[in-house]
C-alpha cells in the first residue's frame, strides 16, 4: 500500500457508522479524507450482505431508533427509511413470549388479563431492596420478581456476557422498557425505522467524495498513514491502539451461523431471543422481516455468544468495574494525543446504539 505524505487533512481508521458520519461532515467542510478499514467491507457492524433478495445483517439485527430530532432528520436525509417497529419474541423452552416485558408477556407467563393483575403478581414476588441494585440480578428481581428473571433474563443474560448477573452491571437491564399497557415495541424511542435497502445505501452515502481503502489495518501502515494525513480520527479498539500496555479490556464476541431454508417462513418475526440456558445460542434472526421480502425462501442466523480472544471480533465492551478502571488509563492517554481523536463503540468502549454513535459523530469538532 502506497500512501501519498500530507495527501490527506483527516484519515479516519474504521469505516463504521461512527467513522462514516465524521468523514460525511469532513468532506462537507472540503477536507480530503482518506478512510480505512481492515475488513474488506463499509459499514463496521451496520454491514448488509444481500443474498437472493434479502438483505442480511450481517453482524446481527440493526434497528434504527432515536429520540434526537436532529438524528432522525439527518439519516433520513441520506437514505430512505421505511415505518419497522421492532418486536422480538422469547422462546423459553419452546413456549413463546412476546417482548420487551409488558402486558402480552405478563399474560402469556400468568394467565393475568389486567395491569392491575400484573402489577399485584409482580409485587407479589419483587426483591424489595432499601438501597440501589448493585447488579444487574438484584436490578432484574426488584424490577419485575422471580418467574420474569428466571423465563426470560437469566439465561439470556448469562449466555450474552458469559457471566453471573451478580457480576454485571444493573444499567445493562435498564436498556429494556416495563410496560404494564399491551405494546410490543421494543424500544421507547420517537422515532424508529429500517432503511431501504438495508444499511449499505446510508453508508456509501456518508462515504461520498472520501477515498476509501479496505482490507487494510491501521497498525500495518501506521507510519505512511500517519504520514500522508495531518489529522486521525481513531475507531478501533483503545487498548490495542496502546498496545494493550495496560493489559486488554474484556469483550464479548459473536459468532453468526447462517442456514438457508426453503420455506417463506421460519419464525414469523425478525428475531427470537432463546431464554433458557440449554440452548447454545442467544437468539435467531429471520432477515426477511426487517423488510418484508417477499421471497419463496428465507435466511436465518444464529447468533452465538463468546468471550473476545485474539483474532475475534469485538462486539460489545463489557462495561464492569475493571474494565472501566482499565478504559479511564487507556482514556488518559487519548485525551492527551495531539493528532489522534477517538470515537464510536470500540475506542470510547461504551455500549453504544446506532443513534447514540451518529449524535457523537455530528458533535465532534472538525
Ligand atoms: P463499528 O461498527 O464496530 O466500526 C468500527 C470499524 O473500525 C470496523 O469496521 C472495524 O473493522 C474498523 N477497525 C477497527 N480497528 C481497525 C484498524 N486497526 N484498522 C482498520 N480498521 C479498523 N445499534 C442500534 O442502534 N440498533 C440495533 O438494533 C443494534 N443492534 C446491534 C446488534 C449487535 C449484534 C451489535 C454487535 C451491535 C448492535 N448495535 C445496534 C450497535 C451498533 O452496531 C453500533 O452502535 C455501531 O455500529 C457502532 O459504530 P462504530 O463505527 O462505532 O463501530
Ligand atoms: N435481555 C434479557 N432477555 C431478553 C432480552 C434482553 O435478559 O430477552 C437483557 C440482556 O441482559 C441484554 C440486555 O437485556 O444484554 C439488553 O438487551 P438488548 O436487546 O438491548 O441487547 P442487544 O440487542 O444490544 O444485544
């Protein structure tokens, strides 16, 4: 690879939404803007992969969903979205229960046909604390008791992170709404949509005017890229940015199995979550109904859960109290790098959505 010196006023390492917003604005501004990325694809996570006419999310099932006006108006400025509401089910061993936990789950777990009923039943088994939860357990069973932890949160939960709940953070959990009306959308948010198309059309838009490098890591190039740009904005993961000098934060990973089937349909949802703690993953996506292909087969992927390792992607930081005193060392450093800017999942090591990494990239001054 061959790089031009002081070709570049910004190269943003990671083609990611995050990078992908920051480098939209850049080129907006006149900047020349170099992007990389070490996968041989745009989009970081938000990737599609279209197979036979159904767009599959590649790296799991993205929804768009955001309470910022602003957000919502510039996405859709860029791409055409289409009204989704998201509504998952949980399989428990074998029986179905709709999501998040509202009054459909209540009743499909109890038999209760009324707030007031769910209410008393909920009460009726709630760890009563007098102080904060300390972990996402005690979070879980003061929030909604013992049958709701058990069917639908531990299993779940464990399998995900690949620890006990007494060992993960309670605001994890918070991210779910309790509704005592009958409503299945999964999320609070204003606004909500899927783009047409899937992810790839918003990304090759944010991507416009920008040159763009794939297969291509910034740690094979450091010096001819560092040399050829005067400013880097820096998507990666923070720790292996220092070479890990600290020791390595913790991640989860994923691993996606695909099946292709002959049959319309399979679950009749875009996504099952599977509860229990027998069955080896965390949920199946059915990739069809986040657009409503109309096709004679479909696709499905398993999602499984694992612990990061060298040579694995990392999905999610795991946000515990080491961690986060191993991140604020690394975020000490990066506060303190002249040329270097960090942002998005992986270098701020926050458990961002879609909507949260696009509002941060609009914010961040060029
Ligand atoms: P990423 O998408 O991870 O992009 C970072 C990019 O940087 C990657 O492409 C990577 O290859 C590249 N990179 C890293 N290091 C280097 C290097 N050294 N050299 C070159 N390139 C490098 N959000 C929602 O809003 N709704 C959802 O429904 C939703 N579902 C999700 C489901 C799953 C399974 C996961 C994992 C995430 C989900 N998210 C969801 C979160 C969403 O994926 C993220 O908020 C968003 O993609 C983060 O964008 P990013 O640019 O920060 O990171
Ligand atoms: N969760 C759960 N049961 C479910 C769905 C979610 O216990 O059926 C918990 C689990 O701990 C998970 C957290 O809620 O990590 C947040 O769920 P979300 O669907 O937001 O996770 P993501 O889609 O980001 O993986």
């Amino acid at each position: 690879m061959n790089f031009d010196s002081n070709k570049y006023n910004l190269l943003v390492v990671g083609a990611g939404l995050f990078g992908a917003v920051v480098a939209y604005r850049a080129v907006k501004r006149g900047m020349r803007v170099l992007v990389i990325d070490r996968r041989n694809h745009t989009g970081g996570n938000c990737y599609c992969e279209n197979i036979d006419g159904i767009n599959v999310h590649r790296y799991g099932a993205h929804i768009f969903h955001t309470s910022e006006r602003r957000v919502w108006e510039f996405v859709t400025s860029l791409a055409e979205f289409r009204p989704y509401t998201h509504s998952p089910l949980a399989n428990y061993k074998g029986r179905i229960y709709p999501l998040p936990f509202n009054l459909n789950t209540f009743e499909a777990l109890w038999g209760v046909a009324t707030a007031e009923e769910a209410q008393a039943k909920i009460e009726e088994q709630r760890l009563k604390l007098e102080r904060e939860p300390r972990n996402l357990e005690e979070q879980a069973l003061s929030m909604v008791g013992r049958d709701i932890y058990t069917t639908l949160i531990e299993g779940y939960t464990e399998k995900q992170w690949g620890r006990p709940c007494r060992e993960l953070p309670a605001w994890i959990i918070r991210r779910l709404p309790l509704r005592f009306e009958r409503n299945n959308n999964y999320f609070n948010d204003t606004y909500q949509g899927m783009p047409v198309g899937g992810y790839n059309p918003l990304i090759e838009r944010l991507l416009e005017g920008c040159e763009v490098c794939l297969g291509c890591d910034f740690f094979d190039h450091r010096e001819e890229l560092e040399a050829a740009s005067d400013r880097t904005i820096y998507t990666g993961e923070i720790d292996r940015f220092y070479d890990y000098r600290f020791g390595a934060l913790e991640y989860r990973s994923l691993r996606f199995e695909d099946e292709r089937l002959a049959q319309g349909d399979f679950q009749g949802a875009s996504v099952v979550n599977y509860t229990d703690a027998e069955s080896p993953f965390t949920r199946i996506i059915e990739h069809k109904h986040f657009e409503g292909a109309k096709t004679s087969h479909t696709i499905i992927t398993r999602e499984y859960s694992c612990e990061w390792q060298p040579g694995r992607e990392a999905y999610y930081p795991i946000n515990n109290e080491r961690n986060a005193t191993l991140y604020a060392r690394y975020k000490a450093l990066a506060d303190a790098e002249p040329r270097t800017l960090f942002g998005g999942r992986l270098a701020e090591y926050r458990y961002y959505d879609m909507h949260q990494v696009v509002s941060r990239a609009l914010d961040i001054e060029l």
